[in-house]
C-alpha cells in the first residue's frame, strides 16, 4: 500500500472481530511508531498504556462513549468489541500540555496498525476518573485519548460532503458506515 492507500484505508473503525486477539509485541511495536514521531520541542511527555487482555479490555470498554452522531447505536455489541487498546497519556512531570503529540501519535499508531490489517479509533470520549480509578493511573498523568484497536468487522466508505454540508458519518441498511469528507477545492482557501 502506498501512503494515500494506507491514510484511506485508516478509517475510524468501531466493529471488530474480537476473537482475532492483537499480540502484546503487536501494540509495542505499534507503540514504537509514536515513540519515532515528531513531539512540540521534543519533549516526549506521552506515556502509554497497553491492553490486549480480555478482563483489562472490558474495564476500559465500559468507559468509552462511541460514535455520537449514532444515536441509536450505544457501541459495539459483545463480539464486535476491540480486541487491544492504547491508551495515551501526558506525563505532567515532562510538561503541564501535551499539544499536538497525542494526535500525532495517534495517527501513527492507527496507520501502523492499518499496516498489519488492524484498525482503530480514536477515543476522545472517556469517562476519564472511572477509567483512572479502574486501573490505578496515578495523577502523575493526564489522560488523553484511548485508541481502541482490532481486526474491523465494518465496512467504511468515503463520500463526498453533499450540497447541504453535512458532514455526519450514517449507516445504511446493510450497515455500512459512510464518511463525507469535504472536497479539496474547499479547504483550500488560498
Ligand atoms: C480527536 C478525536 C476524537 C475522537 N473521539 C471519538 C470518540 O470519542 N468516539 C468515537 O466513536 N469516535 C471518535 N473519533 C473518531 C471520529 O468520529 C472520526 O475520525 C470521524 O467520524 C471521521 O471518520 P474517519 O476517522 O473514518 O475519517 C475521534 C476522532 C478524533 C480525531
């Protein structure tokens, strides 16, 4: 895949086969990514979490919130959960603001993983003291995002923002997610 394929196929997914288990190795590897990525004056203040273990897995899941334009649609049902997730937090003895790192990690991660036939997404959504709480994070650091990753078990698809401007994402009958994006001539403005 060259990068336009790859940064294509690096939709936000949030169905996943969740008996295709990710490997520790595989998030530290994908960890690694953002480890080689570019951090405001190099300070590298972001420190991660790792989970690809069932019981550890379902404690972040209960504090996620998914795909708010779905208002039908609480999240993944049992069997389609992620399989691993990365949580991504600032360490507060490094820098009191983390500012782009985590969305630069983030996307580095994803296309990592969107490499190896895996997909994600990020999660900003976070009911963050009931997930500090359940996995004693210390106050040291602040947390930032959770990327859920696994094999997707969705379909996405790629629309063009239509005359109206919306730009919610939807799911037809057959369940395909679909993403309108807006045009190139109309973010570039000069
Ligand atoms: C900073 C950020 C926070 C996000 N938080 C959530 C979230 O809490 N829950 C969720 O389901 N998706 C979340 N997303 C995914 C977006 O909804 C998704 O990127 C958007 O719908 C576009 O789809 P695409 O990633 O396939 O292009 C987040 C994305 C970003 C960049």
């Amino acid at each position: 895949m060259n990068l336009k394929e790859l940064v294509t196929q690096n939709r936000s997914y949030r169905r996943f086969h969740e008996d295709v288990s990710i490997e520790l190795e595989t998030l530290r590897q994908l960890v690694d990514l953002a480890r080689l990525s570019a951090s405001g004056a190099n300070k590298q203040p972001l420190k991660y979490i790792l989970s690809c273990d069932p019981e550890k897995n379902a404690l972040i899941f209960l504090q996620l919130g998914w795909a708010a334009y779905l208002k039908d649609w609480p999240g993944p049902s049992e069997g389609e959960r992620p399989s691993g997730y990365i949580i991504i937090l600032g360490d507060k003895n490094i820098s009191n603001s983390f500012g782009v790192d985590p969305g630069i990690a983030a996307q580095s991660i994803l296309l990592g993983a969107t490499e190896r036939g895996l997909g994600g997404c990020i999660i900003a959504t976070i009911r963050k003291d009931d997930l500090r709480e359940g996995l004693g994070i210390s106050d040291q650091y602040e947390i930032l995002f959770v990327l859920a990753l696994g094999k997707p078990k969705e379909k996405v698809e790629i629309e063009a923002v239509g005359p109206d401007g919306g730009i919610k994402y939807w799911r037809d009958d057959e369940g395909v997610h679909h993403v309108p994006k807006r045009s190139l001539d109309e973010i570039i403005v000069g």
